[in-house]
C-alpha cells in the first residue's frame, strides 16, 4: 500500500475508533451513507462534465473516501477489509480480460465487448440452471439503478432478441401515443396510480426514443437542469437590475425575459 493510501486508510481507522473517535462516523453503516455514495458520485459526473481538473481530483478523493469507509466497517465487522476489497476486483478483472490476461485474442474495442456480453451470457445461463428456472434477457439488471438508466438497460436486452423499434420516428409515435392516454386519465379524473402509471409509461417511452438517438438520458437531464437554473436565475437578474423581485413579477413578464434569455443563447 502507498504511504498516502496508508496514510487514508489510518485516517479512516482513527475516525471509526472507540476510543476517541468521531462519534458521527462510529454511529454510521453500510446502509447510512450509501445516500453519501450517490451524492458523492454525482458531484464526481458533475466535476467530469465541467472540464475541471481540480474539482475531478476533489470529487474522486471523495468517491475514494467512501470506498475506504465501506471497507472500514467491513473491517471493523469482520466480513473484510480494503485490502481484501482491492484483491476481489483485481480478480475480477483479470477474469474477464482474458484478451490481456490470457490466450483470448480481441483485436478491437467490439471484440472486446463482444466476448465480455458472452462471458456474462454464460454466467446467467449458468445462474438459471443453477435455480431452476428459465432464463431470461432481462437477468441481473441490477433493480438499484437509477430509474432511467434501467430503463435503457431493458430496451438494450430486449432489443437484442428483436423487441425494438425499428426507427425512432415510431418511437416518437409512441410517446405521442403515451401522451394522450395520459391526458385521457387527466380528463377522467382517473386514481394518483393509474396517472402515475401512465406517466411513467410516457417517461420509458422517452427514454427510449433517447436509446435509439444513442444519448444518455440522465446526462440530457442533468442538462436540461443547468440550462434551466441558468435562465431562471437570469430572470432574477434582469429583474433585479430593474430593482424589482420576482415575486413581483407576473408570469407573462417572466415568460418574455424567459425567451429574450433563451434567443440569446441561440445567437451566442
């Protein structure tokens, strides 16, 4: 281990200790900062996204942090320890690059992700057999996803045995689809459930259309959200310069200052 991994892992120790540690850190388990992890892994995407060195080498720091934490309570449980964490993945991964690791020849990057999908195949097969039941594509899509990137992991499996759109104008068709029976639900009154089903249905058919277009919804999201932050705070701006508040200002005057934000943009 290197002096400051070394130096981090003490650290950890020394937070975790009985004795004159901190009483935040002893009091905390697997499950109470696993919301920390998200957090921390967003902030890191975050960083990346900016083009900001110093804020990556922060964020990854962070991220670090939280695998040493993990593996400090492991340690302090008994199940495992950092070094035992580090030993599992390096296995791990000499197992499934058999290309570098082994004989296995994979000239290309498709090559590569070729044999990786049948490794995993073989391994779900396995799995199945093992269980007693039949397999199916959608095995092991992990359910602890973030809700839109399952969502495009069960397009892809189902798109490899032909359970797909062809074009993604059918699947602009079918949000469209997913729309008005929405607003049929809306008009009806309908149950919270049955909207919140049919709005979900409108979510995954989006989700799809931005799978067949091959761009990450969570990343258009996050996106969208920078730009609207942006144009609103410009609206609390522009009002502010004129000494007025938003709270003041009516929806139409926010509207025109929404889209005279938005022109500008378009022309920069």
């Amino acid at each position: 281990m290197t002096t400051q991994m070394k130096r981090l892992t003490d650290v950890m120790a020394r937070l975790r200790n009985p004795d004159g540690g901190c009483a935040w850190d002893l009091d905390q388990d697997f499950k109470s900062i696993a919301p920390h992890t998200i957090e921390e892994t967003y902030e890191l995407v975050e960083a990346i996204e900016s083009g900001d060195a110093k804020a990556i080498k922060e964020e990854l720091g962070d991220v670090l942090f939280q695998v040493v934490f993990y593996a400090q309570i492991g340690s302090d449980a008994g199940l495992f320890d950092l070094e035992s964490v580090a030993a599992s993945v390096a296995d791990k991964m000499i197992e499934r690059h058999p290309h570098v690791f082994g004989e296995r020849n994979a000239n290309t990057a498709h090559d590569v992700a070729t044999n990786w999908e049948a490794d995993k195949e073989a391994k779900r097969k396995a799995k199945a057999a093992t269980e007693g039941r039949v397999l199916s594509v959608l095995d092991d899509v992990s359910s602890a996803l973030p809700a839109a990137t399952r969502a495009v992991k069960l397009q892809k499996r189902a798109a490899r045995v032909g359970f797909d759109w062809a074009k993604s104008r059918e699947v602009i068709a079918k949000i469209r689809e997913e729309i008005d029976e929405l607003e049929k639900e809306i008009d009806n009154n309908s149950a919270h459930d049955f909207l919140e089903d049919e709005l979900g249905d409108v979510f995954f058919a989006v989700t799809n259309l931005a799978r067949k277009l091959d761009i990450d919804p969570e990343t258009a999201l996050r996106r969208t959200n920078q730009k609207f932050e942006r144009r609103f705070r410009g609206i609390e701006s522009m009002l502010a310069e004129q000494g007025r508040n938003i709270t003041d200002a009516s929806l139409d005057e926010m509207e025109a200052i929404w889209n005279k934000i938005k022109s500008a943009e378009k022309l920069g």
